[in-house]
C-alpha cells in the first residue's frame, strides 16, 4: 500500500492543473473560433447621457460648538487679466503658474453659521445680478438642511451686487425673519439716491442693485447698520477691514478657543494676489486702502493659525494663511467626510 499511495495524490494534483488551464484555455478556444462572448452576457445597454451637473454646493465644519456651513452661491468667469492693476505679465505669470487662465472661473461663496441660538447668514450671493451662473444661495441652504425663513441675521460684509443680490426677489425679502447687519459707511454710500446720481454710468447699477436688495429690509425696519468693531450677535464679532468698500467688514467667528474669521474681499485672486499682495482689482473703492487692510488682517491672521473664510477663493474657501517671501501661501482645509 504504502508504494501506490502517492500515485492518487499525483493524480490529483494532476486533474486540478488541468482543471485551471482548462479555465485559461477555454476562453482562448472560444475567441479562436470566433464566439461573440457579449452574446453571453446581458444586451447591451446604450451609453449612459453625460449629466453635466455638479452636487450641492455646501461644506460642514464646527468651530468650537459653533456649526458653520460654507455655501456656493456659483461661478462667475472674470477677466481678471483687465480687472487687476499690476505690473505688466504679473497677472499671466500667476494663472500660468496656477493652471488658470482668463476669464477666471471664480466662486462666490456665503456662510451660514448656527450658534446653537441663532442661525446667521454672511453675505446673500448674487441673486440675479451678476447672471445666470449665481444666484443658487438659497437652493443651497435648503439642500444642506436649512430654510431661509429659519435665519435669524445677516452680516453683510460689503454691498457689491454679489454679496447682497440674494436678499430679496421681486421686491420681496428671501429672508422674512432675518435683521440684516452692515457697516454704516457702507449703507450711507451705496443707500443713497444723491451718491447714485453722481456716480459714473457704469457704476450706477452697483447702487441700484444695493438699493433693491436692502430697502425691503430698511422699509420693514429690519436693517441695523453699525459704526465700529464689536459682537454684532453673540460669538460673532465684527471687525474693519475698510477700503475695498468704505465699510467693508470681516467677522470673526469665536467658540471654545477656536476661531473663525471670514475675511470676505480682502482678496479675489489668489493665484496672483498672495504672492503680490500690492496688486489690487479695479473693483475696491479706494486701492491704497484695501491694500493695507489686507496686510494688516493677513499678518494678524497668519500669526493667530486663525481659520479663514474667503468670498472668493475656490469653494469651500475655507483655509489657513502663513507668510511666504514678501506674501502669503494659502493652505486649504483637508476635506473631511465628518463634521468636526
């Protein structure tokens, strides 16, 4: 017995070779002798249509117990290459080094932040001001859970059409509960009829856009300007940062030892502007001005390790600024699948 016992382990060993090859070899067989094999297989379905659209547009984090959700109220394309005042090449060197050309694809972003007693807005998008590609704040605080008429406040940050257009709709408030907030310099210039009057042509539709979007706040007596630094709402502070506007503000978000500030148009282009924070866009009231603001606020805000909120930085726009050479480097938040 024990001379014929390895034959059948052998053998078997043998059959399950076969058995493999065979499995190799059959398909081989098939193609050779010109079987179809999607005849094997369910029909064929036709190609799938590209959609073309993208997933709501919003981003959770906590502040300390503080719950803030980024918004894209969309993408506007810029010319940024007419609008920025810089030396010549400066603005192609920087979208080239960036993979970005002009028209610059830009977001327009918007915060909402729940204090845990009150749910605060910052800054409303465009509305329809600024064309079909914004406009979208609502439908995306309604996507992330939230109705408009569960806010309670908005801070306004400046009045440019693409931060106050989404307040109101047809002469109505989109916020009917909402107080809004805004520097008075601000409401003083782009609120008045005789400023409007004698502002340049293609500057009128600035005031206009400013007028309709806050009267219908002003007319329901909820609009309440302030005139310096402070808490505006509880945990939420808000702090100068004029020149792009005349009352151009940032709010620092507080809670629990962490901090929040979003800066709102201290800057627009950062493949350019971080590195040249002299360069300033054709949109800031007084350029000299907001280029110091954004100096100030920067070297504060890279020293502090702050987290920063930018209107205009690729959504989220939510990141950390360190000093780099005579400018600043942006490093953006890791994406997180939780809310923390």
């Amino acid at each position: 017995m024990t001379s014929t016992t390895p034959f059948p382990r052998a053998l078997r060993r043998r059959q399950t070779l076969l058995g493999r090859l065979a499995a190799f070899a059959l398909p081989a067989a098939l193609v050779a002798a010109g079987f179809a094999f999607a005849s094997l297989s369910a029909p064929a379905l036709a190609a799938a249509p590209q959609l073309k659209t993208q997933a709501p547009g919003w981003y959770r984090l906590m502040v300390g117990s503080v719950e803030v959700t980024s918004l894209s109220d969309g993408t506007v394309a810029l010319p940024v290459d007419k609008l920025l005042h810089a030396p010549a090449g400066r603005v192609a060197e920087g979208l080239k080094q960036h993979f970005q050309q002009a028209p610059l694809e830009t977001s327009v972003n918007a915060w909402l932040i729940n204090t845990g007693s009150r749910l605060v807005l910052v800054d409303a998008g465009a509305g329809t001001l600024f064309g079909p590609t914004l406009g979208k704040l609502a439908a995306q605080i309604r996507a992330a859970g939230y109705q408009p008429e569960q806010v309670d406040d908005i801070l306004i940050t400046h009045m440019h059409p693409d931060h106050v257009g989404g307040l109101a709709a047809d002469g109505q408030r989109v916020f009917p509960n909402a107080t809004v907030h805004a520097d008075k310099a601000d409401a003083d210039y782009w609120l008045s009829p005789a400023k409007a009057d004698a502002a340049p042509q293609e500057q009128k539709g600035f005031f206009q856009g400013a007028m309709a979007s806050l009267n219908p706040y002003a007319q329901a007596g909820r609009f309440v300007p302030f005139e310096r630094d402070g808490e505006i709402v509880p945990g939420i502070r808000a702090l100068a940062a004029h020149g792009h506007t005349a009352g151009h503000t940032a709010y620092a978000v507080e809670s629990q030892g962490q901090r929040l500030v979003l800066v709102g148009d201290l800057i627009h282009v950062a493949s350019v502007q971080l590195a040249s924070p002299e360069v300033t866009i054709a949109f800031d009231t007084d350029e000299a001005q907001a280029a110091r603001s954004r100096a100030r606020v920067f070297a504060e805000l890279a020293g502090d390790g702050s987290l920063v909120a930018v209107s205009h930085f690729s959504f989220p726009g939510l990141g950390h600024l360190r000093r780099s050479g005579k400018g600043w480097a942006w490093v953006p938040l890791d994406y997180s699948s939780q809310v923390r």
